[in-house]
C-alpha cells in the first residue's frame, strides 16, 4: 500500500511513477524559528519523538515542513523555493533530504521507517533519569499554580521576601533558630524532609512558568546529577516561546523557592516554632546555589536564554580553538553574533578552569571518601540495629537517612566516573580506527 501511495503522488513536475515522497519521521515537530537568537541567522527548532532538540537552517526547516509523505521531491522543491524567495532544484531537495535531514532523523527513511538515533551524551547532562509524574499530572498541578505567574502576585511575592529578609538577617538573625536545631537532632530528619520537598516544589516552579508562557511541560521526574539525586522537569517545549517567555520558564524554579520561604514563614508566625526560619536560610542557600552559571543548574539556561544560544556547553572546544592566534574561526562561532561571541568567549574561558577544579578536587576526594563512606557505612548499620532494638524508632529513621545520604555521593562518584571513561574510551577507539599502532597502545593500556 506504500509503494500505491507513493505511485499515486508521484505526478506532476516530471515526476514518473515511483518517485519518492519524503515525509517526517514518526513523532518529530517542527517547533518554527528559535526568538531572540544569539545567531546572525536565527536558526529553527526541531524535536525528535525521543526529545532531543535539533536545530536546524531555514532552508532545511522549509524543506522538512513541505515533506508531508504527498509530495514528491520537486513538488517539494517548488514549494520551499516560493518559501525562501530562490530557487531550489528537485536535486537540491533529494540531496538536502538525503545528506541532511534524515541522518538527523527529522525525516523518515525512503522505506518510510523512522530509525532510532541515539542521543548525544551531553556535557554535564542528568544521567539515570526516572519519569515520576505524568504529562497529565504535570498540567493538573500547573492548572493549580498558574496564578501565582499573575503580575500582581509576583509583585506582592517579591515585595513579601524583600520584607522578611530585612526582619531576619538584620534583626531576627540566625543564631537562635540554629540553637534550636542543634539541640533537637531529630528535628534535622524533619528539615531534609522539606528540603526535599521544596525540591519538588522548585521543579514545580518551572512546569507552570512554561505552561503560563504557552507552552507544554512534560513529566517531572528524578535522576543522578555528577554525584547528588536531583529532580527534573521536561520543559523542552519552552523553546518555542519568546526570550521572556523561556526567562520566566528559566526563573520559575528559584521563585517557587521564594514562595516556599514565604509560606514557611508564615507557619513561623503561626507557630513560633524557630527551627523553621533554617529552612528558609537554606531556600537562600539554594536559590544562590541555583544561580551559578558552570554546571546545568537554572544560571546555566539563563544565560543561555540572554545570549540566545541555547547549548553554549557544544561550543566549549570550537570557542576555545578559536581563541588560538593564527587559526581560522570555527564555523560554530563565526555564526554568532559579535556580542554574543564576546559573552560566550568570557564564559568558556571562566568555565573551562573552573569545571577542571571541580573534578580534579572530586577524583582527589575519592579515595578517602570511599574509605571513610566504607567505615561509616557498617558503623551506622550498627547503630540503626541497635536503635530499632531499643525501640527508638526516630533515631533508626535518623540513621536510615543518614546512611542514604552517605552511599549516594560514593554511589554518583561511581557511576559517573564509570559513564564518562566508557565514554572516553570510546570515543579513543573511534579516533583509532585507523592506526594500528596508536589502538594497540590503547589496548595496552
């Protein structure tokens, strides 16, 4: 029935029987053109079925959203000429769609199959992820919340922090409420319990800012980040709103912990009960922890969103080699516009020292952690039998926590590490293909 199909469209501009009729793979959108682009030429967005974003020219966009399955290559090729305002051949679109769109899977193959491509391993991206809350839980929640997005309310939110920030690092201060938390350990199960749930609460924060601008947020869920669990929301969709509408996506989480630290407060003055002011000094430890532009937290995307260029990690090596004296511009900065060349140089050149410091201090780190997580581990199962024995069920939760948050940083160091030399390796045996020698160290190695 294919071939039929493919038969019956096949007429017109010289066509015979039998000519292809591209057409999208299975569960890739057309997403249009990427606003407020860092680029000289704004690029367009597409989305894979698997997620993965792709950007791709104007003249490729065209092409793809007249490749409909009806249409032969210069059926094709008349409509993206109209399109782009010049002429484009029926050999122009057979090669474009062969040599360019589906080795990227944002066409079909000629059989009409959508293989699956395997997505890049990003730089610093979370790995392990666990989808925990549908698509359509996500929506009923962010039904829930979008009010919180109305101008006024954000007006009188941040009007609310400024005012109680004023109360309590210069009048209130911390010292008290610290007392109170050192001298009631369990209360420290109850603290990393709201963390945990501001957390999710922070994630929340983005799903209903880029539903507010427009657009669809996907599952929350959870993964490992280098080293520490974290939690995630699928917010790709936000690359079809405007400059403001992916900030406001970008700046959801931190403000949802800025309306945690408000209702917080609030039980405070209900309660009296001071533990509950440490919560929100770690709301603020957080949100500047979130702030920071080197690793893919909330800073990260911002600035991506400032410059408009949305995987400024994929251009550390071109920027970088770019900056040599003598030796021609890479093709993936030279697209860029000036200023955000300027921008994005200054970035990588903080970023590439400052990412190597990280991980040197954590591979340094290891041993010893592992040796002291060794010890620990079998101490505080020790503990905990003897706490459930005695009946303290608290103090065994308390010890059950903290053996949690003991194994999980050895277990990220772990997979992390194993991730990433699988990944060098690899990537050495590809570069090797053809030298012998050079493999053969490899493999000596």
């Amino acid at each position: 029935m294919a071939t039929e199909t493919r038969d019956r469209k096949s007429v017109g501009n010289g066509a015979g029987p039998g000519a292809e009729v591209p057409k999208l793979s299975e569960g890739i959108e057309l997403i249009g053109e990427y606003e407020g682009s860092g680029f000289k030429e704004a690029p367009y967005i597409a989305r894979r079925g698997d997620g993965q974003v792709i950007q791709i020219s104007h003249l490729l966009h065209s092409v793809a959203e007249n490749s409909d399955g009806e249409r032969n290559f210069g059926q094709v090729a008349e409509r993206v000429s109209d399109d782009i305002g010049r002429k484009v051949s029926r050999d122009n679109v057979r090669f474009l769609v062969e040599k360019k769109l589906r080795p990227i899977g944002v066409l079909a193959a000629a059989d009409g199959s959508s293989p699956k491509l395997k997505r890049p391993d990003a730089l610093l991206a979370l790995k392990f992820r666990a989808a925990l809350i549908p698509e359509g839980a996500v929506r009923t929640v962010t039904t829930i919340f979008r009010p919180l997005f109305f101008p006024p309310v954000i007006v009188a939110v941040l009007a609310g922090i400024v005012a109680f920030d004023i109360w309590f690092f210069f009048v209130h201060g911390v010292a008290q409420s610290t007392r109170v938390l050192l001298y009631n350990p369990a209360l420290l199960l109850v603290v990393v319990g709201l963390v945990a749930l501001s957390a999710a609460f922070h994630e929340c924060g983005h799903a209903t800012a880029c539903r507010y601008g427009g657009a669809k947020p996907g599952v929350m869920g959870a993964g490992i980040y280098i080293v520490w669990p974290a939690f995630y929301t699928d917010v790709t969709d936000a690359y079809r709103l405007s400059k403001a509408g992916r900030l406001r996506t970008d700046l959801g989480g931190v403000y949802f912990n800025v309306i945690f630290s408000l209702i917080t407060a609030g039980v405070y003055y209900l309660t009296g009960f001071e533990w509950l002011l440490i919560l929100i000094l770690l709301q603020h430890v957080e949100i500047l922890h979130q702030f920071l532009p080197f690793l893919r937290l909330d800073g990260y995307y911002i600035i991506s969103d400032l410059t408009g260029v949305p995987d400024m990690f994929a251009r550390i090596r071109p920027t970088l080699r770019s900056l040599i004296p003598g030796r021609k511009m890479d093709k993936r900065v030279e697209e860029l516009k000036p200023w955000v060349r300027v921008v994005t140089s200054v970035y990588v050149i903080a970023l590439v020292p400052t990412l190597l410091a990280v991980f040197v201090l954590m591979l340094i780190s290891a041993p010893r952690m592992f040796a002291t997580a060794w010890d620990s581990f079998f101490v505080q199962v020790g503990r905990l039998s003897g706490a459930f024995s005695d009946g303290k069920v608290l103090a065994g939760v308390a010890g059950i926590v903290q053996t949690i948050t003991l194994v999980l940083p050895v277990l990220g160091i772990t997979l992390t590490t194993a991730r990433s030399s699988k990944s060098l390796g690899l990537a050495a045996w590809s570069k090797t293909a053809d030298r012998p020698a050079a493999r053969g160290a490899l493999v000596a190695a």
